[in-house]
C-alpha cells in the first residue's frame, strides 16, 4: 500500500523510511488500481 501524507504527518508520527505502520481507512470511497 502507499499513502500520500504531509511532511507535517511524517514530523508528527516520527516516522522514516522503513518504520512499520498499520492503515486505518475511514472513507465512504476507497479505490484501488492495478498495474
């Protein structure tokens, strides 16, 4: 899975390259591509 988040978001969960994560998606639409 890849996200787009802000580098405010990345400052404030602390994270890098490699620090694992757990998504939680709460969206009425989700879409998914292939490819």
């Amino acid at each position: 899975m890849t996200a787009a988040i802000t580098k405010d978001a990345v400052d404030d969960l602390g994270l890098t390259v490699g620090t694992p994560v757990t998504a939680l998606v709460k969206s009425t639409e989700v879409s998914l591509a292939v490819g």
